[in-house]
C-alpha cells in the first residue's frame, strides 16, 4: 500500500511528487498521459515563473519532470475512474501484522482507499487529486492552430506579450470583464465580444469596464474564425441578430468562455461545488479526511503554474500530517 497516490502529472502533481520523495512517503504519480506537465506543454511562452523568463512550456514541463526523475519518484502510465473507500475486507494485506495494523488505522476512521484504473486497482493511504482543468474552447478554425501565438486563455499569464497592440476578449462573465480591464491597462485597444446583449459580469466590474475609453463591446456578437500566418492578425465576428460580419485586426484574443475542471473521477469521493471544482482550502483538504486536491481542479481564485507549483507542496504537507 503506498502511503500516498498523485494523480495527474501537471505542475501540480509533479511538485507533490517532488516534495513526497523528500519527506521520505512511498508514493507513486499516476499520469494519463504519457508525457508529463499538463497544460504548459501547449504554451508557447512562459513568462512570468520567477528565475526562468521567456521559458516555452514545454521546456519548463521537461524540468519540473527532470527533477522528479533525478530524485527516483515513481511514475504510472494510468488512467483513473474512480476513488473508493478501502474496508478491511478489501485489501490485500494479508499478515498478521498488517490487518492488526490496519484494524487500528480503520478504528481511528483510516481504512485508506482503492485507486481504480483502466489497469487495474492501487492501494493507499491517502490521495492527492491534482488531475488540472482545461479552459473551454471555441472550437473556430484558426483557435488551434493560433494557440500561444496569439490566441490565449490567461490574461494575466500572457498580456504583457501584447503591450500597446489590438486585443480581442471572448466571453460575458466576471473572467472576461476581469480581462479585459487587465489587458486595458497596457494595450491600446480592447475589444470584449459578447453573443447576448448583457454580460453575466459583476455589476462593480462592468461599471468599471465601461468606464474605460479604450474598451469597445460588440453585443450580440459571436466570434467565427481567427485567421493570419505566423501569429493572429484578424478576428472574424459576426452580429447575431443582422447577420452582418466584420473583420477585426487584432495582435491577440483571449477566449474566457469558463474552464472544465477534470474532476470527473473524483466527484463521488469529495464533494466539488457546481462547476465541478474540489472544495479545498489553502490546506488543500477535501472534505473527505485522506483526499487533498492540488491546482487547477481546486476551487480557488487564482490558477497560475506557480498557484498550481504552491498546491502540491502544501497538499504534500497536509499528508504528512495525515498520515501522522
């Protein structure tokens, strides 16, 4: 039985993974993919992780897994569909030893769980969820194939790259309005494309929205394609209610249309709140006593590589106390 299973293998889980090997706990990462680092392999540039500026994603996923790799943490090519409660009956120690042993961790309300994958079920004392989320898409031509060239899901994580340029804000919530007052501040024009004709946003948050002279809403508007050769160049948007289409020329857009957390194999063991997002505090403690939840899938204000980095050593920490 190992003493804790890391599911996912993003800069969350890979930080759990480092911090577990340095406390001395058996652990072991369980990555659905065969290369590690989540989201950051398809960003084009990272900026804004202390000490390593200008890092493509993909470089910075490759050291966080080097380091893990150079300090011998176990790695499982799985895919996870559910969390289970171990009782007594289940496991597979057989000993002595081990089911006394067991005995007293179920008196104290610690039987542990059962990891069930595709190839097969793993036993621990405790877990962290860390499997990220992913930003939902537009699905337009051009949104793929422009990704980290110009087409972004992070304004926070990519404005700076579009100071004094035209950028596009996709969307009508709180993010999208955050967004684009975030990208007013350093970009000489912002448009914000919104396919009804009121935003879902805070009321305090359009006020100060609207208030801006380099903002333009276009209502009732939906976006079609994003087009140009090696970077963004035009948006293609199209008014619902005319039909009239127009073409933007624009050095970014930033889609915030919400984000889907990959929180499907965990829900029935922690509770999640409406949008699918673990509840867990900075501790990163579910409500379920052995479960943490670590980055991206974890309710919280902010989701940044160095947030998601911060959750698995803190998630590690709450183990150990755990387990103690």
């Amino acid at each position: 039985m190992y003493d804790v299973v890391i599911i996912g293998s993003g800069p969350a889980g890979l930080s759990a993974a480092i911090y577990a090997k340095r406390a001395g706990l058996h652990a072991v990462t369980l990555e659905q993919s065969p290369m590690s680092g989540g989201q950051i392999l398809n960003t084009y540039e990272v900026d804004n992780y202390p000490g390593l500026p200008g890092i493509n994603g993909f470089d910075l996923g490759m050291k966080f897994r080097e380091h893990a790799d150079k300090l011998g943490c176990e790695f499982k090519e799985a895919e996870v569909c559910g969390i289970k409660k171990l009782a007594e009956n289940e496991s597979n120690q057989t000993s002595e030893i081990q089911a006394a042993s067991l005995k007293e961790k179920k008196a104290a309300g610690d039987e542990g769980f059962a990891i069930i994958t595709d190839k097969g079920k793993i036993e621990t004392k405790a877990v962290i969820a860390a499997m990220g989320a992913t930003h939902a898409k537009l699905n337009i031509p051009g949104e793929e194939a422009f990704a980290g060239k110009g087409v972004s899901y992070c304004a926070t994580c990519d404005g700076a790259f579009f100071r004094g340029g035209v950028t596009a804000v996709i969307g009508g919530g709180d993010v999208a309005v955050e967004d684009a007052i975030f990208l007013a501040r350093s970009c000489e024009k912002v448009y914000l494309i919104h396919r009804r004709d009121e935003l879902r946003a805070a009321a305090i948050l359009q006020k100060e929205m609207m208030a801006l002279p380099n903002v333009e809403i276009l209502w009732n508007t939906v976006a079609l394609e994003i087009e140009g050769e090696d970077r963004v160049q035009e948006l293609v948007v199209k008014n619902v209610k005319t039909g009239k289409r127009e073409r933007l020329r624009v050095d970014g857009v930033f889609v915030a249309v919400g984000i889907i957390p990959f929180s499907d194999a965990v829900r029935e063991a922690a509770d999640c709140d409406e949008k699918g997002y673990l509840i867990a505090g900075e501790d990163c403690a579910t409500s379920t006593p052995g479960i943490f939840a670590a980055g991206d899938v974890r309710k919280k204000k902010l989701r940044q590589i160095i947030t998601a980095a911060a959750d698995g050593a803190n998630a590690v920490t709450s183990v150990l106390e755990y387990l103690t």
